[in-house]
C-alpha cells in the first residue's frame, strides 16, 4: 500500500461513525504506528468474518500477512 492507500484505509476503519471493539485503540494507534493499525484493524475484519462463518476475501488475508511479515522483518533488524 502506498501512504495515500494506508490513509484512506485507516481513515475509513476508524471514523466517527464507527463503534466496534478496539476502535479507540486503533484510533490511538494511527497516530503512532500506521502500519501497526492497519494491522489490527485487518486482524479484527479477518476474525469478525471468520466468527461468521462468511467468505474472506483473499486479498484481506494477504494483506494481513503482508503487514505481520513487515513487523517481523522490522523486528528481526534489531529494532
């Protein structure tokens, strides 16, 4: 995702009209950490769908597992 996607995406995750478990902390988290929200955020859509039994679209899995990659290869950097 390029910074323009990664916004409007978090952007919409987390807007006023929003009210859903760890919407606050992800609106506290943006602010620090974008990549990490994103993360959460997409972590919360992979479970909600899954609790439902509804189909997940691949990408929001890839997705997913493309931002947990980026925090392991972060983290394994020594950072």
């Amino acid at each position: 995702m390029t910074m323009l996607e990664k916004i409007v995406f978090i952007a919409d995750a987390t807007e006023k009209g929003r009210k859903y478990r760890n919407v606050n902390k992800l609106r506290k988290l943006l602010v620090t950490d974008i990549d990490a929200a994103i993360e959460l955020s997409l972590s919360g859509t992979v479970s909600y769908i899954i609790s439902k039994e509804e189909t997940l679209f691949p990408d929001t899995v890839a997705a997913l597992e493309y931002f947990r990659a980026k925090k392991r290869d972060f983290q394994t950097e020594g950072f």
